[in-house]
C-alpha cells in the first residue's frame, strides 16, 4: 500500500488468527471490520476503482451511504492513513505543515502506547512459558535477543508501580490533610454548641428571674391596693376614735366609782352608752347640742364595716362599766 498508493497505514492490521479460532466473538467481529475497511479502501483507490464504484452504485442507498462513510474514513481520517505525497514540506502551507506535525506526534503517541503494550504482553507471555517450562521440567534460558525486552517490561512495570505508589501517597496526604480540617471544624462546632448551651442556660434563668420578678410586681400592686384600703379604714376609724374621744371628754364619772359597793374590774372611767337609760344631768342648754351630736349621721366615705374589733371593745367595755354602775 505505500508502494502502490503512496500510504502509510497506521492502524494495527487485522488479526486473521482471531478471525480464524473465534469468528462469532466481538473481537473478531472488529477484527473483520478492519479487514473490509483496508479491501474499501485499496479498491477506490487503484486503477480499477470505477468498476468497484459502480458495483456500490448498484446496491441500495443505505448500503451505500454506510460504505461511503468508511471509504471517507480510510481515505481522509490522517490518524488512520498518512499520505506520503504530503511529506515535502516545501510543497506545504505553514497551516498544513502545523496540521501534519500535530498528526504525526499523535502517531508518534499512539506508537509508543502501542510499543508499551506489546511489551507487556511480551513479558506475559514469556513469563507463561517460563510457568509452562517449570512445570514440565524443561527450563531454558532467555536468549540474549529476548532478554532486552523482557528487562524493559519489567522496568516499565516497575516504573508504573512507583508512579502508582506515588499517586496514592499523595492522595494519602491530601486525605490526611482533609481529615484535619475537618477535626478543626468539628472542634470549632462543638465549641459553639457549648456555648449556645451556656446562652441557652442563662436565657432559661434570666427567663425564670423574669417571671419571679413579675409574680412580685403583681403582688406588689395587690399589697399596694391593700394599703391603700387599710389606710382608708385607719382614716375612718381614726374618725372614730375622735368622736369616741370627744364622748369621753364630755361623760362624767359614774355613781359609786371609787366606792366599796362598785363592781369590780371596772375601773375605766364610765361612758354614755347607747344601751344605758341613765345620763349624766348636763344644762338646759347643752343636752339638745350633745344629743344632736351623738345622733348626727356618719360620714358617707365610712361605712359601718370600718368600725373595728378595739372600737367595739370600748363600747363594750363602757357599757358594762355603765350596767355595773346600775347594778
């Protein structure tokens, strides 16, 4: 094909050993698809490619578009084929040349890959035969031919291993390292909740202050409402005790006070009760006035619910003394 068609191919050439020991497998199905893309390719490319083309001209047009999709595959795609008309490069533009030196190092690439894979398989192989050998019993030594690549297979594989190993080192490293902040940040989280849990704890107290410090203005203000009625009966009984006072200013002392024929206990000086029938004689003048004042009505703001027990227990007291007195 370079010869006749002036073509470099730079796909791997079909494996007819597959083709031939599992042809219903995948890999010999692709295998076959390289075998009729190399046949398309060198029949519309030879002399005689007008015949061919008008053989694929008879056949349907789905057919045909599917063989002109791998004819424009094996012709034009560089990375399959290279034409070596285009390898002057005085003939070629800059944007071509560009072009080809792009091509060519993906080649370059792919050969290398190529070249390390054979390798590989190389070693395999050789290493099964060596398994092979031992347990037949019939070891023979590598030949100076084979030793040379078997040598670079394993320092390839060595080489792989070490940049493996390396690799995991560091992503061993950046996980450490990920582990680590993630411990500072979980330090950092529970150093907030226990501070939230303090805040927490103080809100709850100062809530409870809050409530005991209400409960107490609320019984501050009954107190005060208290006060303030205990002090409007101390004004009324203070009213009282004034006209109670005037009572004893104006009573006298009562018949056998001081004398062995008085009742005893009853030394207070004696009051006009409103139980006794006796008074003491006063002027003409006087006894309508006095009259008028015991008789006077009590002040609307007083009610008779304000006069208390010690008031009461005067009036008793008086009135016993009075009866005593009687007697």
């Amino acid at each position: 094909m370079a010869e006749d068609l002036q073509q470099l191919l730079l796909i791997p050439l079909p494996n007819v050993a597959v083709l031939g020991r599992e042809p219903l497998t995948e890999a010999a199905v692709d295998e076959m698809k390289k075998l009729l893309l190399l046949l398309l390719g060198c029949a519309v490319q030879c002399e005689r490619k007008e015949e061919f083309i008008e053989q694929i001209q008879m056949l349907d047009i789905e057919t045909q578009t599917d063989i002109a999709t791998y004819i424009q595959e094996i012709t034009l795609d560089q990375h399959k084929v290279l034409s070596l008309q285009l390898c002057d490069p005085s003939e070629l533009s800059r944007a071509a040349v560009q072009n080809l030196f792009q091509n060519l190092t993906l080649q370059l690439q792919s050969l290398v890959r190529e070249r390390d894979a054979q390798l590989e398989r190389i070693s395999e192989l050789m290493q099964d035969n060596r398994t092979l050998q031992t347990q037949h019993g019939t070891p023979s030594p590598l030949t100076p031919l084979e030793a040379p690549p078997v040598q670079l297979a394993d320092s390839k594989a060595r080489l792989r291993a070490r940049e493996e190993l390396e690799e995991s080192s560091e992503q061993l490293l950046d996980c450490k390292q990920e582990v680590q902040d993630l411990e500072a940040e979980l330090k950092k989280l529970r150093q907030e909740n226990r501070d939230l849990l303090s805040e927490a704890r103080l809100a709850r107290q100062y809530r409870d202050e809050l409530d005991c410090v209400r409960e107490r203005a609320s019984r501050a203000e009954r107190l005060q409402s208290e006060v303030a009625g205990y002090r409007e009966r101390l004004q009324g009984m203070e009213l009282y005790r004034g006209k109670l006072e005037e009572e004893r200013a104006y009573s006298g002392p009562a018949p056998g006070e001081g004398s062995p024929g008085g009742a005893a206990g009853c030394s207070e000086e004696p009051r006009r009760s409103l139980n006794t029938g006796w008074q003491r004689p006063r002027p003409p003048g006087e006894e309508p006035e006095r009259r008028r004042g015991l008789r006077e009505p009590r002040s609307p703001s007083v009610s008779r619910s304000v006069i208390s027990s010690p008031v009461i227990g005067c009036w008793e007291r008086s009135r016993r003394t009075w009866s005593c007195a009687g007697g």
